[in-house]
C-alpha cells in the first residue's frame, strides 16, 4: 500500500504559494515546514494539505544538517517519498538543509526563478554513493583522529570485524587477515577521492583525518544531539 509523499521546506516571505504548487506538482499529501509561519499554514489548511512544524536549530550550518537530517529520516519511515524544496533565505540555513538532503539521498527541488513556478532537480553530492562499509570507516575515522592506517585497522579489527571481514568462519586466517586490509585500503581511497578524508606521509607511516566537510556530514556525535 502506497504511503504518499511528503515535502520538507521553510517559510520564505512571497514564495508561500510557490511552495504550495510544488507540493501539489510533485504529489506530496505533507508539507513539513522546519519553521512556524501563519500565511503558509492558512494556505496549507485551505487546500486540506497535512501540514507538520518541526523547528530546527540554526546556530550554524552543523547543526542545521544534522537537525534537518533527523527529520528527513523519520519522514523517510513514513513516506515512500520525501523531498526537499530549497527557497532563497539565508545561506546557512540553505546549506545547511541542502546538505541534510545529500546526507539523506533524497531529491532537492528549487526554484526556476523567482518568477517562474517550474522547478529544478538540484545533483547530489558525490558522497551520497558510499556504502555502510566507507561511512563505517569514515566514522572511526573521526572518533580516532589523525590515527595511522595500522592501527585504524587494529580497531576496527577490535570492535567491529564483521564491517571488513567476510565469511569470518572461512578460508585461512592469514587471507582473511590481508583481504580485509585491502577493503580497508579501498575504502581510503574513494574517501580520500571524495575529499572526506586527508592522508598524510609520516616516515612509513600514513596519517589519516577527517576533512572538515567529512566531519560536518558524518559527525555522528553531532547528529545524535537531536
């Protein structure tokens, strides 16, 4: 059974009916507004459309995407699809929102123009493509800063050896041992690529750390706040 659509936004002054005719085009039956706004929720009501206020923090744009992120995720479990429409406002809470959309790989909408009421399918970032295995090690990453390859893999290893190792009751210990150090090498490299993640030559050893732009979308701590 079909669960609808949903349409995350903010209030913006003048484009109130702008976001009620996305909402109708793209087939949403909620619009969730991350701002209380009475002219948006008269409209909304008029037209028997679900409307939701969920207010975000805004301090700066960290938090805007790990609040918004919050709440597209859980919109995510009640809806089949959710969308976000991006509006002209201020660019940390544009940033911020547009962010929480890549974090969460749902399609951004925003405005032609401000006269015209077509709207664009905005790209996502890059990083929206990397598995539960590359977002794992990106994580220890951060929680273990400017910590060395060997010893990232010796945590890893540690605590969490499903994340590498497969079929841990198969094949030879030793194989086992260097097929997962190479899934950890791949992951580094398309982190490294996607500019999350820094390497750096110490002697024989290589130095990783989190970029800050890696931090900022996959700080989990942050995120868990909220």
């Amino acid at each position: 059974m079909s669960r609808g659509k949903s349409i995350i936004t903010y209030p913006v002054k003048g484009y109130s009916e702008n976001t009620i005719k996305c909402a109708i085009r793209a087939g949403a039956s909620k619009v969730i507004l991350l701002d209380k706004d009475e002219e948006y929720m008269d409209l909304l009501n008029r037209l028997r459309l679900v409307a939701d206020v969920r207010p975000i923090l805004t301090d700066d744009v960290s938090l805007v995407a790990g609040s918004v992120a919050n709440i597209i995720s859980e919109a995510k479990e009640e809806y089949d699809e959710v969308m976000v429409l991006l509006l002209p406002t201020d660019l940390m809470t544009a940033i911020g929102t547009y962010i929480a959309a890549c974090m969460e790989n749902v399609k951004v909408l925003t405005p032609l123009s401000d006269f015209e009421m077509k709207h664009l399918t905005l790209p996502l970032f890059p990083f929206v493509n990397i598995n539960e295995k590359e977002k794992f090690v990106l994580t220890k990453i951060i929680e273990n800063d400017r910590t060395t390859t060997k010893n990232l893999f010796a945590k890893i290893k540690k605590d969490y050896c499903s994340m590498l190792y497969s079929n841990p009751g198969n094949s030879n210990p030793r194989n086992k041992e260097r097929s997962a150090f190479m899934r950890l090498h791949r992951a580094l490299n398309k982190l490294e690529k996607i500019k999350l993640i820094n390497k750096e030559k110490r002697g024989k050893n290589l130095i990783l750390s989190s970029t800050s732009f890696g931090k900022l979308v996959f700080g989990q701590g942050e995120r868990e706040k909220y």
